[in-house]
C-alpha cells in the first residue's frame, strides 16, 4: 500500500494535532503515532488518542489523514483498508 505524503510526514514526526469535535465542541487534539505489537513479531501503526471520540468522528480523522485512527478502544480505518495494510510500515 502506498501512503501519501502527507501520511509518511505525520509518521515521520510521530504526532499530529486535528481538530475534532467531541461532545459538541470543536478541540485541537494531539494524536500520538504508534506501533502496536502484533503476535507474529511484526507490528502495526495508528493514531493514538486516549480518550473517547465518536465513531463517524474517528473516520472522518482516518479518511482525511490516510492513517487508522484509534480512540478509547474504539478504531477506524480509511475507506478501502484494514490493519493487514498497515502492517511493518
């Protein structure tokens, strides 16, 4: 899977600040970029925040930064992605 540049530059500085809506007020959120350890050794990446966000809210941030988004155990991919395509990135 190719990422955009956009993708690998929030990856590259392992942070991004988005603005989210969150119970009905707009607020700059820092996402945190991490790797989460799979069973087979490799892992996988998302943006992390760890409070809770609305679902269309997450896919929203996941379709706009091109990254999965992960919220409170609650995770979102782009449209057209899984967590298998974005494994060892």
């Amino acid at each position: 899977m190719e990422l955009s540049e956009r993708s690998k530059r929030i990856i590259r500085d392992g942070s991004i600040k988005l603005r989210v809506t969150r119970s009905g007020m707009i607020q700059q959120i820092t996402f945190k970029v991490r790797r989460v350890p799979l069973g087979t050794g490799a892992t996988t990446l998302e943006l992390y925040f760890d409070r809770v966000i609305d679902a269309h809210e997450l896919q929203r941030l996941a379709d706009e930064t091109g990254l999965p988004v992960h919220a409170d155990k609650i995770a979102a991919y782009p449209a057209g992605t899984s967590a298998k395509d974005y494994i060892s990135l």
